[in-house]
C-alpha cells in the first residue's frame, strides 16, 4: 500500500471512529428542539442547541446561572420549552429578564432544578403512599410528581402542573426532563 493510501486510510478509519464515538455518545438520548443531545455534554452546552429551548437559555444567561449549570452537579433539570415561557401572562419574561428582578429570575428558574440525577424510573421509585415522588428544588421549593400510566405530572406549590415531554436526556452532570409548563414557585 503507497503511502498516500496508508495516509487516506488511517484518515478514513479515524474520521468514522469519531463519527461513531459522537453517534455512540447520542444513542441513548432522544432529540431535543430539532438538536442531538450528548451524554458527554453538559446541562448548557446541550440546551444550547435547543430550538425549543431558546428562552430558557436566554433566561440562564440573564440570571448568571450558566457557570452553575456547567459545573459536575449532578442536576435533575425540569426544562420549560418555549411554549411553555410563552403562555405565562403578557410581559412576564420580559420583567422576569429585566436586571433588576435577577433575583427573582433565580427562584423561579432554580425552582425547575433538583440536586441529583434523577431518571424518570428514579421519580417514580420515590413516589409514596400518597401517589406522589416529593422533591425539594435547588430554591427550596417543592415539586411533586405523579404517574398516570405512562404520563408524568408535574406540580408546583403554586399549582401549576406540567407534563414531562421529553424525559430521561441524560448529561454529562445530570438528566434533563422536558416540561410543557414553567413551574412557577410561591
């Protein structure tokens, strides 16, 4: 074999091991928002890539949430889509991204986030005699959910309920569970 096909070779050979390597670290996880979703990634660097995700990301940004969502965790993070952002009453993203409610952007996006990796076979372990899995947030809020067949709840101590779209998009420092509803906290 001349050189120049030695080099192609090992070329060729490389280029699919990484294509493989990159499809193998997708196989497990469903799209998101039109965008693969790697295990290998993090919490960020994957919703990023989310169409459906766009204002979520926005609001990460705005509430300096970033560098906490990158770092080893491991988090459980109910993520509301954009329609979900979008059926909250007329003007609240936009006061929610305003400077000064910073704060307030905190506990409402912290309110959608659990420390652990929490599988939805994990949720549904946790569920008591009382039909619910009871879990504190990262805001110290509560989030409860309950199972009907297949279908998991979510519910808010401000009563909002929420579906799990989307569930079990593992990360590299936890699980994203996609959710219809922005989970308000009280």
């Amino acid at each position: 074999m001349s050189i120049l096909n030695t080099a192609f070779a090992v070329t060729a050979a490389f280029v699919l091991s990484a294509g493989l390597g990159q499809a193998a670290s997708h196989a497990a996880n469903p799209d998101v928002g039109g965008a693969p979703m790697f295990v290998d990634k993090n919490i960020v660097e994957n919703a990023v890539n989310s169409a459906d995700h766009t204002t979520l990301v926005a609001a990460v940004k705005a509430a300096d949430l970033v560098e906490t969502l990158m770092t080893p965790g491991p988090f459980t993070v109910f993520a509301p889509t954009n329609a979900a952002f979008a059926a909250l009453p007329a003007g609240t993203v936009d006061t929610l991204l305003k400077p000064e409610n910073k704060a307030m952007l905190q506990k409402v996006l912290t309110a959608h986030v659990v420390a652990g990796d929490l599988k939805l076979a994990d949720l549904r372990a946790k569920v008591g005699s009382d039909g619910y899995a009871n879990l504190q947030t990262v805001s110290g809020d509560a989030l409860s959910i309950r199972f009907r067949g297949d279908t998991a709840m979510v519910y808010s101590e401000s009563r909002n309920i929420g579906t799990i779209t989307i569930a079990d998009v593992d990360q590299s420092n936890g699980v994203i569970h996609v959710v219809d509803t922005v989970l308000v906290p009280k």
